[in-house]
C-alpha cells in the first residue's frame, strides 16, 4: 500500500497553536494515523531509547529523535530536517508506517532483540 506524504502533513492542533512538546505532537499524529494507547506507550519507550527524545541526538550517521539513518533521510519531509522536530517525528512515524505496519511495539520488540528498528 503505498503512503501518500500529504497523510502526514495534516495540521493538529498543536501545529496551529504553537504550544506542542514533541511528544505531544508525535501522540497527535500517531493516534491521527490509527496508533492505539499501548502503541503510543512503545513508541514513547522506542524513542526515550534512541534519542531521549533530543532534535539533535546522534549515534554515529544516525540524527534526530527517530534516530534517522543517515539523519539526512528526513530532508524528504522538509529541509528544517536537522532542528524542527515536527520534520523529524513526521518522518519518523512514515517510517514507523512503512516499515512496521504502523505498529510501534513490535518495533520496539526488534529494538530489544536487535538494537535498532
């Protein structure tokens, strides 16, 4: 199934009112794409895991909250990629759609048994 970017360029309310914490912005668009409660729990874990949830966390070529490798990746979803954390989430949670079928425990069960997702 192909994903359309337009999915994740929807506004929230946290967009518009210019008061979201990362968080709060990565739980809106992740409940807005179908994440459920306990997904939400996984993918708060995954990314405390990757990147204490910092925009400029590194880890080798890997940059940003979702631990993007190589960080430049996320330029797909703006070119702020390296200091906007509603680029970075918004490209984190496509990959989150993409490669895990939306579902961030079972990500976060890979990050255990592997050390990455």
């Amino acid at each position: 199934m192909a994903i359309l970017l337009s999915e994740f360029n929807v506004p929230s309310q946290a967009v518009k009112d210019h008061i979201s914490s990362p968080k709060t912005f990565a739980m809106r668009l992740y409940r807005h794409q179908n994440g459920t409660n306990a997904q939400w729990h996984c993918l708060d874990k995954l990314w405390t895991l990757e990147s204490q949830w910092q925009i400029n966390a590194t880890n080798g070529s890997a940059y940003g909250i979702p631990q993007a490798l190589p960080g430049n990746r996320m330029a797909r979803f703006g070119d702020d990629w390296k200091y906007n954390y509603q680029t970075q989430l918004r490209w984190g949670l496509h990959y989150l759609k993409e490669r895990w079928h939306n579902d961030a425990c079972e990500a976060l069960q890979h990050e255990y048994r592997k050390g990455w997702y």
